[in-house]
C-alpha cells in the first residue's frame, strides 16, 4: 500500500510537471470519500449542488452550490485568464469563494493535504457528463 501510494504520489508529481493543467491526477475514489464528508451538505452526493443546504441556498435566491456535472467553473483565483484550472479550484477549495467575488457559503475548507486537493479535484472533475 505504501509502495502504490508513493509510486501514486510521484506519478503525480511528475505529471504536474508535464501536464500542469490538462489532467488531475488525484485518485478519484479517495476525492469522493472527502467529498461527501466535507461537501455534500451544499454540493449534494452526485455533485450536483442539490445537498440540503444548497437547496435551501439556491430556495433564498442565494448563489446556488456550483453543479460538477455541467463541469464549468466560474472564478480565476490565479488570474491567468482561465477559469477551473486545478490551481483555480485548489484557491477555491482553501480559501473560499468570497475573497475572490463569489459567495461567502463557500467557506474555505481547512486541513486538507495537497493529495486530499488533487483527490478531490480528480473526483470533481469526474462528475461531468
Ligand atoms: C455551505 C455550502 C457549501 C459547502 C459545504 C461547500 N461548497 Fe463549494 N460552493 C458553494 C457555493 C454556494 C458555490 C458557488 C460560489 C459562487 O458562485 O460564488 C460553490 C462553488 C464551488 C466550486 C466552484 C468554483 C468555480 O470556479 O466555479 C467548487 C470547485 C467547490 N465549490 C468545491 C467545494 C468543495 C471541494 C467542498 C468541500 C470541501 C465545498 N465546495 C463545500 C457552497 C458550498
């Protein structure tokens, strides 16, 4: 397990290296496990935005939780012209959505590795259909 999660790592470190923004290359089933411990209240189970609170956000008319399986991404945290890159959401997902115009209900989540980042990113970007 040791030896496939380091040869996981470095193959993931090596590919941001040569693919910075094409390919996530988190492990999608442990980005879905964080997903639904940390984000389903607003995001809902399938990504979709449709968790309790999302609902109850979007029924106040306030921004509603973004829906993965469109896969379109809003905010350019790092400025670089485009939208949803991994770095965009990794800025997202640390530091929320406010500091960079967006709704404040999407609070930054604290105490996430880089690996936990680039499971998650790899799980959300596996929603869109
Ligand atoms: C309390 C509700 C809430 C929770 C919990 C929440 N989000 Fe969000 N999220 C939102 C809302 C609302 C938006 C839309 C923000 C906007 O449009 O300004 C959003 C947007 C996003 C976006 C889209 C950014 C873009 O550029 O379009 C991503 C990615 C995201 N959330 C990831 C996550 C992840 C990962 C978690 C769990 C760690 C999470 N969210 C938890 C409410 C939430």
């Amino acid at each position: 397990m040791t030896r496939f999660l380091t040869t996981a790592l470095t193959t993931a470190a090596l590919g941001c290296l040569t693919l910075p923004s094409i390919a996530s290359a988190g492990d999608v089933a442990a980005g879905n496990a964080k997903f639904q411990q940390l984000c389903v209240s607003c995001h809902g189970p399938g990504g979709k935005g449709d968790g309790p609170t999302g609902l109850a956000l979007t029924a106040a008319g306030q921004p509603a939780p973004r829906d993965f399986t469109i896969g379109e991404f809003t905010i350019d945290a790092d400025k670089d012209g485009t939208a949803g890159s991994d770095s965009d959401l990794k800025d997202v997902i640390t530091k929320g959505a406010l500091v960079f115009g967006g709704s404040p209900m999407m609070a930054p989540a604290v105490g996430l590795s880089d690996a936990d980042l680039d499971n998650m990113i790899a799980f959300i970007r596996s929603l869109k259909e």
